[in-house]
C-alpha cells in the first residue's frame, strides 16, 4: 500500500503522530501541522546540529528546547512525511532489516546530508547500493546527493554498453554534462560512428578492464584497485552487487502518516 499523501498545513489542524508521539520520549518537535515526542538521545548522539539545537538553557529553571508539546523545536527544513521515513530509522522494529524504496531511502537521505547525520548517510548508500535500480536511476540518485562517483562505474559501463542510445527522459534525469560524457564513451568503445549519428553502428570493442580505465578516464574518476592493494575502492560498496538481503520490514507500514486532534479523548488508549 503506497504512503498515503500528507494533509496540507491549511485543511489539518495540529496533530500528534500517531506513530511517532512517544510517551516515553523526552523531545518534542513540530513539522508541519504534526506533533512529534521521541527519544533526544538519537539526535544528540549522531548530530552536532542537533547537539546545539537541543543544548540545556543556559537559564537557571528554564527546560530545554522541545521539552513540552507547549514548547516543541519546529523544524522548517523538513515535511512531516519526511521526518517520520527518516525517524523509522531508529525506530524500525525489525532490527537492523530495512526495506524502502528508492524514492524513500533518498528523502532519509536528504535530512541525513543536512542534518549531519553520518552514520544514517552510510546506512542510506548501502540500502540503495542492494535495490536493483536502472543505471539512470541510480545516477540521478547518487548525484543529486554528491555521493562517491566510483559507486557509478557499473552503471556507466551499462549506459556505454547498451545498444539503444540515450533517449530524451533519461537525459533529462542524467543532465546535459552526463550525456555527453555517456555519449563520448558510447562512441570511444565503438570506433568512428559511420551512420546517422542518432546510433552507434557497430558492436562495442572495449571491454574489461579497458572498458573500466575508458569509463573511469572520461568520468574523470580515481582508478579502483580490486587486486588488495593498499586503496580496495569505496567502502560503502557491497563485495557482489549480485548479493541481496531479504529485508522483512516494509518502510510504508511505518512511515504512513496518521494523526489524530491534540485533544482526542481517546488518546489514553493509544
């Protein structure tokens, strides 16, 4: 069942999460017209940014920012859904078994890079890293977030490789700058291109290990040693991207977003 789409700031009233309003939580934030109350220990174990946003008052009796729903932190830089996809992090049930989709994994994503959150950035590469995504998808993926281009080479290699040339929505996704160089590769891998120039006319020649230091010398990547030399490559990257992991837990089951009025009577029963 997909997320359902987030009531808009001027047709919802102020709401506690259903999943995410914690009695047992010592923080409270606002996102969006959504009360959140969860552990502050998360953030203030991962996230400098967090650190300081949630720092005691320097004021004798005065609590600390977020401590009451009266008083919550308000975070501007973030929609409720998102929060609660990326509060399903630390509060997935399911021990350390993820299962997102692409689009989820990159709005966690998003608030990690921003927020300072190392370890749940790390998390995010290697879940994106399992998911089988096309090589666009995975290129636009890992661009939009300035993650190690070396991760890419595979799929590079699949975009040169291919018979069918890029088309206009794939350009799109991949940028002007991408394109080109995808094109250059396509071309140097197949000699001179004798036809019409919308396809590259002959078989691809390159392959191997030529085919990688073509990919990597055109994309201007640093070389990736595989043979236990001193530099194995990127350390996010799975030892067979043919492995996968059954993953259990299904992210839209937590990360929908329910709610219900601050002052529901029936909340004790939560």
């Amino acid at each position: 069942m997909p997320i359902p789409q987030t009531p808009t700031s001027a047709t919802v009233p102020l709401m506690r999460h259903r999943s995410y309003f914690i009695h047992e939580g010592d923080v409270t934030f606002k996102v969006e017209n959504f009360i959140f109350r969860v552990h502050r220990y998360f953030f203030t174990r991962e996230s400098a940014h967090f650190r300081s946003l949630l720092s005691s008052s320097t004021i004798p009796g005065q609590d600390a920012p977020g401590s009451s729903e009266a008083d919550p932190v308000v975070l501007d830089d973030a929609t409720s859904e998102a929060f609660a996809c990326f509060l399903w992090v630390f509060y997935n049930p399911q021990y350390s078994i993820y299962k997102a989709t692409a689009d989820q994994w990159s709005s966690i994503l998003h608030l990690a890079q921003k927020w300072a959150f190392k370890y749940v950035e790390e998390l995010c590469i290697r879940e994106l890293e399992k998911l089988d995504l096309s090589p666009v998808d995975r290129i636009h993926i890992y661009q939009l977030h300035g993650l190690d281009p070396t991760l890419l080479v595979d799929s590079f290699s699949t975009l040169t490789t291919r018979d069918e040339p890029i088309g206009l929505e794939e350009g799109g996704k991949l940028g002007l700058r991408i394109s080109l160089q995808i094109a250059r590769a396509r071309e140097m891998s197949r000699g001179p291109d004798t036809g019409n120039g919308l396809r590259s006319p002959s078989p691809v020649k390159v392959q191997g290990p030529d085919l990688q230091s073509l990919i990597l010398d055109i994309f201007g990547l640093p070389k990736i040693h595989t043979n236990g030399a001193a530099h194995p490559g990127p350390l996010t990257a799975p030892a067979k991207r043919s492995d996968k992991v059954d993953r259990a837990s299904a992210l839209p089951a937590v990360c929908t977003v329910e709610y219900f009025p601050l002052m529901d009577a029936d909340y004790h029963h939560f």
